[in-house]
C-alpha cells in the first residue's frame, strides 16, 4: 500500500507533448516544381495515424495545467478511503468511504482525492465517473480537526497542503472523461470543492453545503474564487463565502451553483441515468465540450492561485487557532483580529 506522495511511482505519457511544429505544415513536401510527389502522400497518412483523442488531449493538458497528468503506477486497489463499482458501460462510481466520521478527509484522503483524476484519465474502461458520499448523512463534512491543526502555525504543513489543494482543482479540470457529483449530504472543504467542481453536479434537496472557511479564520481558497462567481454570479458567492451560510439543495439550484437537485431517495438513480446518458454519447464530442467550457475556469487560474495562497497564509496568522479551537468546541469563534 502507497502512504506518501514521494513513494508514487509515476511514468509520463510516452512522447513529447505535440505543438503546432509537430504538425506537417500546409506546404511541407512540396517540391519546386509544385508538385508534392511521395513525401507529401507519406506526411498526409501519417498524420491520419497519429490518435487525435491522444493528441488533442495532451495539448490540453499543456495548455492548461502546470503539471500534466502522468500515467500512474498506482491502482484503484490502491486507495484505502475510495471505494470503486465498475459498471459494464463504462460508468465509474466512486464512493468516499470514512461513514464512520461523515466522510471528512484525513490527510490521506485528501491525497487520494489529487490523485484519483489521473487513475480515471488512463483507464480505458471508464468513460463517466460518478463521485458521492458512504451514508446518508454526508457527502464529506470537512477536514478532520486534527489534521487541519496540524497546519496551524507549521508552514512546512501548509505548504503541502497547499500543493494538494491546487491538485484537486487542477487535476479534475484536465480531466477529459466526465465527472458528476451526487451530493447526498453535507458537503464541506475538500469535498465541497469536489462537488462543486464536478462537470454536473446533482444535490439531494435535504444536502447543505457550506463553505467555511471564514469560520475557521482563514479565506476561501482551496475552489471558491474559480468557480462560484461563474456559476450563481459575484453577487452570490460573495454573500454565501463571506457569511459561510449554510445552503440546501433547493437554495443552491435556485441560484446555480449546482446543475440539478432532487428528492434524497431519487438522487442515486437519476445520477446513474444522467452517467448512463453521458457513457451512450459520443465520447470525443462530449470530452471536447467540457473542455473548451473548462477554458472559463482556466481564465481564473490566476484568481484561484491568489485565493489558495492568501487562504495558507492565513492558517499562520493569528485567528486560524481561535476558529479551529471553536469549531472544536462546537460555540462562536472570538477572532483577535475583531476584537481590535
């Protein structure tokens, strides 16, 4: 079993990334006389041998991500708190698996969760994944306490998870295949983003979701600034980050921050039929439309950096211990920072 990112073996797609210059140039071949003899006809059938979906996505990956994603080593038996169902057409659910405590991430689920996306890139058998919560309770209610004061005050932990972090965003949106969230239940930090980060996310109509990182005395930072203005509008996502309000699923359709909401005992079958839908379609066609709408979000890299960096900076400052400590102690948090 694989405990640490450095102990993951890792091989990068075979062959370069392909550029403009890989490509025959509209008059390579040709000779002076204007004619483009044998060499034009060799350069045209290799280009219709080279695997457009291989190409295409790779030069996607390196316009897009700073680290493409790399062929892993690792296997879906790999994961300790990600449960797997393989379905026969292609449709990957994905369960995460902590019940005991409302599937909040340790620090090796959080891991798992920047690692899981390239697992899914490179398996051939799976076209959508399909992401929820164990229970009914939650989808993934927050980071474990202890973990989180791990990183109050200790700048070599922020700094991993501050990586990480920028790992689950980066590495969902290079994701080509199809990714839908069933949200069956409360949904916070590291889960929250990826919920809301799925390309179709669907909320049960009892689920609440809250950002709270303005509760623990920190910004929000680890999905929030990409995304929610381009899905409810600023207006919105100011009020809901800055407050940290709860939202339940009606609230959260009503505005847009979630693709569809539906009755908690309907939620898994109509997730399952929109994945079944998406496994039917025309993979290419499909992939590429979520990749060029991903370019919205990939305008915001720079807004999203800044968040992410701004949030760790705040887990060593002053009001982080007095938020962690009062949502430990389950009361209101008396920030240093108000009190002056």
């Amino acid at each position: 079993m694989i405990h640490h990112t450095e102990q993951l073996l890792v091989r990068s797609r075979s062959g370069p990334v392909c550029g403009p210059s890989d490509f025959p140039q509209p008059n390579a071949g040709i000779d002076a006389a204007g004619t483009g003899g044998a060499d034009r006809t060799e350069e045209l059938d290799a280009l219709r041998a080279i695997d457009q979906r291989t190409r295409a996505a790779r030069s996607f990956q390196a316009v897009t991500h700073p680290h493409p994603l790399t062929e892993n080593l690792m296997d879906y038996a790999d994961f300790q708190f990600l449960a797997f169902e393989h379905r026969d057409n292609g449709v990957l659910v994905i369960t995460i698996n902590r019940p005991e405590v409302m599937n909040a991430t340790n620090a090796r689920l959080h891991w798992e969760l920047t690692r899981i996306w390239g697992v899914i890139q490179d398996d051939e058998r799976t076209k959508v994944a399909l992401i929820t919560g164990a229970g009914e309770r939650a989808f993934s209610a927050g980071g474990d306490l202890d973990w989180v004061n791990q990183m109050v005050g200790h700048p070599g932990n922020v700094g991993k998870v501050m990586k990480e972090a920028a790992d689950i965003v980066y590495n969902m949106l290079a994701c080509e295949k199809v990714i839908i969230s069933a949200i069956n239940g409360v949904a916070v930090g590291a889960g929250l983003a990826v919920a809301i980060l799925a390309d179709i996310s669907i909320m049960a109509e009892t689920a609440r979701i809250t950002d709270g990182h303005v509760k623990l005395g920190v910004g929000a930072g680890d999905h929030a600034a990409i995304v929610w203005p381009l899905l409810c509008g600023m207006a919105k996502a100011k009020y809901y980050l800055l407050t940290a309000d709860f939202i339940d699923g009606k609230e959260a359709e009503r505005i847009g921050l979630v693709s569809l909401t539906v009755p908690a005992a309907e939620l898994m079958e109509r997730a399952l039929k929109v994945a079944d839908k998406l496994a039917a379609g025309s993979q290419q066609a499909i992939r590429f439309t979520k990749m060029s709408l991903n370019n919205w979000m990939q305008v915001a890299r720079p807004i999203f950096d800044q968040s992410l960096a701004l949030e760790m900076l705040c887990f060593l400052g002053e009001d982080a211990p007095h938020g962690v400590a009062a949502v430990r102690e389950k009361r209101a948090p008396v920030f240093p920072s108000a009190m002056r």
